[in-house]
C-alpha cells in the first residue's frame, strides 16, 4: 500500500476529484522543496530523462503544473532553453519565477491557469509538455487528457509522471488507450518506479506522441 507521508503531502495525496488544491499548495510553497527532499522526491529526474531521449533541447516545452520549477530545472539542466510553465497556485509560482540554471531563468514565461478548465493556449503551441504529480484526485482526471495534447504540434512529444494507483484505479490507463485507439496519439512507453525514495510510492512514466 502506498504512503502518503504526513502534513501538506498527505493533505494533497488524499483529495477526492473536484476538490480544489491551489490554497492547500499556496500554503506549502515554502516548505515545498525541503518536503520533497526530505522524502527523496524523484520525478522531476525522471521526466527529464525520458524527454531528452525523443526531443531536442532546442524544442519548445510546456510545463503543466509546474509548480515551484523543479521539473523545469532539471529540463535546464539538460540544456533545454525555451520552458513554460503552467500552475493553478501563484504561491508555487513566485518560486518558479527564481529558478536559474547557469544564470538563466528556467522559465520565459509562467502563467496561472486552472488545468481543469479550457487552457488558454492555442493548439499545436508546443513540441513537447511534461506534467509531473498532477493526475489523480484534487488534480486532473483523466477526461482532461484531451486538453493538454492539443497545445502539442503533430509529432510532439508528451511526457506524464503521475502516481501509479491513481493511473490504474482511477481511469487513466483506459483513457490513454482510449485516445490512442480514436487516434488521437501514439503511446510509446509506460514505465513503472517508485517515485519517492523514502516512500513507498509507486509512479507510471507514460511517453506519447501526437499524430
């Protein structure tokens, strides 16, 4: 059984779908990061990993619940250059707003968008999004799939990092095969870990790519 550790990240783990979590992660955007270290938080690693293995870091990338940057900071890392990023809490984003990577901001632009309504990016805008620890209850279900993927360009890479109970319990597994079957992507990979090196969290990495 997984754990949902204690304090903020448990407050988090546990909404149900259509609860609201921007003000719960406005109140943790401080202790966020020293959170996540603590547990040995590892997504953002492996997001960036498997992003750079089918685009080039001269793509343009859409960060989708970005949160204080630590996804975008790996992709920086990397050598990636053009990142925007994507968050429903202002609170996270004023610390996504200070990332640097080699004296350069991580992000050229951040906006403030509620992921579960119309998202105010036109379609094919990107060659690439990532969405890390976002699927799942108090986050995004799995009907919101379609938004996301249209602001990718045809041939565009998807990468989502999102717990694994959630991916097979709660309905996603089907939609993406569901989307995949009416065409609207190719699944390339879906890999299992555990995404918490302190915890027993097990994650799915599921790569896509749009016709």
């Amino acid at each position: 059984m997984a754990d949902h550790g204690e304090g903020p990240l448990k407050r988090v783990s546990t909404m149900g779908y259509g609860d609201r979590s921007d003000e719960a992660y406005d109140q943790w955007a401080q202790d966020y990061e020293a959170d996540l270290t603590k547990y040995g938080y590892l997504s953002p690693q492996l997001i960036a990993d498997a992003l750079q293995d089918y685009v080039g870091a001269s793509a343009t990338v859409v960060d989708y619940a970005c949160g204080t940057g630590l996804a975008g900071v790996e992709l920086a890392s990397r050598g990636f250059t053009t990142i925007d990023g994507v968050d429903y809490s202002q609170g996270m984003l004023e610390f996504a707003a200070s990332k640097t990577v080699q004296g350069r901001p991580v992000y050229r632009e951040l906006l403030t968008v509620d992921l579960t309504a119309t998202i105010p990016i036109e379609d094919g805008a990107y060659d690439a999004l990532i969405c890390v620890g976002a699927m799942g209850g108090g986050h995004l279900a799995p009907e919101h799939l379609p938004e996301l993927m249209r602001t990718i360009a045809s041939g565009g890479i998807a990468a989502f990092y999102m717990n694994a109970i959630a991916y097979e319990g709660d309905g996603f597994a089907k939609r993406f095969a569901a989307l995949e079957t009416a065409g609207h992507w190719q699944i390339i990979s879906e890999t299992p870990s555990n995404y918490m090196a302190e915890l027993d969290r097990p994650g799915m990495l599921v790569l896509a790519a749009r016709p």
